[in-house]
C-alpha cells in the first residue's frame, strides 16, 4: 500500500490558502517527500504525518519554491530526535545546494546522504520502493519521479508439486529467494506466476511536456502534474518560463494513459483553478483539480 | 506615527497557527522588517501590508526560525517588481549567511546593501526612524532593536520674535536647519523649546535577561520581548537555552518602566501561553500576551 498526501498545489510563493507544492508518500514505516518550499513542514502537521521516519526527501529542482523549506524541515526532524541517516535525491550540485542552505541548519543529530543524478533516466531502490527520476524540460535541470510498488506474480502450488519440492521451502522460493534441493538449484520464477500489476505514482513538475514524460507515466495509477496556467492565451508564457497549461497536462495523461490525473503548481494568479476543470475533463475525464492536503491510499488491486 | 505589526509570535519551529516572531514598522511609506522566518512572507500577505515597498530587514541572530523565510521574501518583492536596494542589518557575517542562503535565490532585480554591526551598540539613521542595535545575550552573537522617532519640540514664536527674525525663515528654523541673515547665523536650536516625547519601540530576542536590556528599553512605549516559557520549572531550561521566561520579561519590563510590553517567540510546547498571564500581570500588569497578526498604530502624544 502506497498512502500519499499531495501537501501542497502552489508554485512560485506560498499563499495563505495554498502551500506550495510537495509530495509526500508513506509506504511501510518510511516516509519519502518530493520537494520542500516554505511551509512544507507545516503541511505534513496539520496532515497530522509524523517527521522522524522521514527517510528520503528528493527534490526536483533547485527552484526555492522547491527547497526553501528545507533548513526548517531538517531542523525540525532533528527536534524530533531523529538519528538515522537521511538520502537526498536530486540533480547533480544537490549537496552543495543543501550544504549551502545548511548555514542556518549547520548541527543536525543525523547524516544525510546525498544521491546526486546525472543521467536522463536512474532507477533506486529505497524503502522497498523503486523510483524512477527521469530528466524533464524546465530553464534549470529537473526531474520528475516515479514511485513503484512492484508486485511479484502468484504462488503456483502446482507447479512446485510438479517439481517435487517440499512444502518447506516454498514461503523461501515465493519471497524471491533460491533454494537447493536434493543438489539442485531452484530459483523463485520456477514456481511463481507472472508478475502482477504493481501500483505506480508520476509526480511532474515543473517542465514544459515532452514524450518522456508520457512514456514515463505510462498507466500510473497517479499523475500529479503540474497545470500552471489554465487560459488559452497563457500558453506563450508557459512556454516561456517553461511551465505548461493545465490542458497540456490533461494531453499527456491522455496519451500515457493513466488511472487518474491530479493537478498541482498553480500560478498565485489563478484563485480558482476550478474555473478550468470542464475544459481540462474535456481532454482527460479522469483529472481531479489538486487541493491541499489531498490524500489517498493506493492499494494492489485483486 | 509607527503602525505595528508583530507578524508571528513562534519559537522555534513554526505551527499551523503560530508563525514564527517577526516585526513589520510601517513610517512614512517605508517599511522595516525585523526577523523573517520560515512562513514571514504569508504573515505580511495575510496582513495586507505590500512586499514592494520593504526598505529594511533586521536579522536578530542567524538561528533558523528567525531568517529561514529570507530567500522566499527576497523573490517575492523582486515578483513585486522592486528594483530599490534593500538594505539588511545584522550581526557580522550577515552577508555571508544571506549570499549563502541566496544559492536558491541569486537573481533578484534589486541591490542589497549589508550593514554588520560589530560593536555592542550601535545607531543607525534610516528611513526618518533611530534604530538602535544593541548586543543581548543569546548563545550565538544577538541583536536587539530599538526603533525611535524623535520629536522636535515646539516652534517658540516669541523667541523669533524677539530675535527679530522675519517670518518667511521661519519654517526652515522649524525643520532644524539653520539660516543666515543680516550677516549672523541662526540656528534651529534658538527658536525650537524642548524636544518633546517621540515614540520607542524595543524588540528584544532571543536572549537571558540582561541590564543592557532595561536601560536600551528605558521608557519604551511597546517593549515587545519573548516568553519562551511560562512555568516556574522551565527556568532551568532558559537558562541551558539562553532564553527566558515570561516572567523574567516581565521583571525586565517592571524595570524599564514600559509602557506595554507584548511577549511573544512562545515555545512550541507551550500551546496555551495566555495560561500564564496572571502570574505575568501581576509582575507588570501592562502585559499583553502576543498574538499572531497583533498590530497598533503608535501615535505621537497630544
């Protein structure tokens, strides 16, 4: 099970009504945040989320809107009595960013390990997680992420009775382990069924779109992309300052496919991005306009 | 006339509904700022007061909770379209620390000019206000501010009279300058009575109590000043901390002879600090206990 809390859907600055954007995503005892601006600690209280099992915190891009609540947030963790090591993930120059901003955050009870990207596309293991960062198209280096819960095909009992294994060691070869038996390796896919639909979140902003993002998003169950602008006539200023529409948006979760769109990264000067919903649902019927703090949990379906 | 606005009343780290100790002094269309921590920006959002026309931010002491907003508020008065320097005033190394802090905000369409106090008491005229800078006691290097606006005295009309001055110089004697005339000079001081009562305004964290705190807050008209603590048994961790308790503030404010002191820069933990104002009262009765967004439009007398 996935649980994610979209803490935030402003970009730029925050507003009294609207914290800028971030993700956070629960997911078996750990804690990951995609981004941090002002106030982002402040949104996982009132989420009522607890700091000290925060693991990983990835940022996409060196944007303040992105990281400026960063030195409060580690301040705050290590308030909070965390000791264990924390893993920063993003674009390459992340930890003399983060050692930068460490001057008011310069004593923290825990390490922090940096995962600098330099590659279009990198896959991590963490937290028994796969995250996919893949390069996106904004005026600095940036990244979106995919977050997947992969989920392994079904036990097939008659296929390890074909094979004469004893009942034993069947919980071993089902948990992906190998077994020998009777002087013979048996490796897990020998017995297991197809790998099963896993559940998937795409967390996208900011950046102008791009076919890598459709094929990275591919069937997400959960696209939070960013929908800066909902006028026609702001398309020349999102490809300006290399944002996109909110109907930009709603074309790429079309072509990827995706369970359901939530829209996040508002310009402060859209009070409602409401106003926008019909002509977005028009391209992609399963968009949600993103508020703060809007939350669910994603489970393996059956 | 001073308009007050003691923007967030919060130590620490901020909460959902307390943000973290900051001063905005509106005079005579410019604005000072003293403290900017994480969330600043909203409280002057949600104040209603303007970004743009922010001439001058203190900085208290470079811990977190009292600059970690500054790299947001610096690019939102640049989306204001500022262009006017601003000028910062702080302990030494404040340039470091803010050009440090600027890695997510380096470019910005106006100027900062620093000013690094170095000795334990310093003035600086600015904006038609005094503002006294003087050293507290803090665990790294601290600043208390004093904001006064003089107030000449009265325009003596028989003295100029008697001086036999026409009138037509009247009024540059009365702006302080001086004037020439029938070969002598004159100056402002020979016309002008007494300088009347201006208006003081003393904020003072984070800090042990001190006797340089009484004497810079002599006569005050608003002392605001923090309240860490408010139980008796907290005295000890005041003194670990360097902060103080609610009723040391108020024996300070007894001493000084205030005119009313605001506390504020409340513990996290203390979630209810008008709990303890009885006990303050009874100190200094002419206590109020801060509260987000408290303001007061200080006037000069008669």
């Amino acid at each position: 099970m996935l649980d994610i809390c979209l803490l935030g859907t402003g970009g730029m600055l925050p507003l009294p009504y609207r914290a800028l954007t971030s993700l956070m995503v629960r997911h078996n005892g750990s804690n990951l945040l995609i981004d941090c601006g002002e106030g982002t600690q402040n949104q996982i209280r009132i989420q009522g989320w607890s700091f000290k099992p925060l693991d990983v915190i990835c940022i996409t891009h060196f944007h303040a809107d992105h990281i400026s609540g960063l030195p409060g947030l580690l301040l705050t963790m290590g308030n909070a009595d965390r000791t264990e090591p924390l893993t920063m993930i993003g674009p390459k120059g992340l930890a003399k960013v983060v050692n930068s901003l460490r001057i008011i955050a310069p004593e923290l009870p825990f390490d922090i390990k940096f995962i600098e990207l330099e590659n279009d596309f990198e896959t991590i293991d963490i937290c028994g997680l796969r995250l996919e960062a893949f390069r996106v198209n904004h005026r600095v280096t940036c990244y979106g992420y995919n977050l997947v819960l992969d989920r392994a095909g079904r036990f097939d009992a008659e296929k390890a009775k074909g094979l004469g294994l004893p009942v034993k060691y069947w919980s071993l070869l089902q948990k992906g382990e190998s077994i020998v038996y009777e002087d013979k390796e048996y490796t897990s896919d020998m017995v297991m069924g197809q790998a099963r639909k896993g559940i998937k979140v795409t967390y996208c902003t900011d950046t102008r779109p791009t076919d890598s993002i459709v094929s990275n998003a591919k069937e997400a169950d959960l696209f939070i992309c960013e929908g800066m602008y909902g006028e026609d006539d702001k398309l020349a200023n999102a490809k300006e300052h290399k944002h996109m529409t909110m109907m930009e948006a709603a074309e790429l979760a079309q072509k990827a496919d995706v369970g359901e769109m939530w829209l996040t990264h508002y310009s402060p000067a859209t009070a409602r991005p409401y106003d926008f919903y019909d002509k977005v649902k028009n391209i992609f019927p399963r968009t949600r306009m993103g508020k703060d703090l809007m939350n669910v949990e994603l489970k393996f379906q059956d």
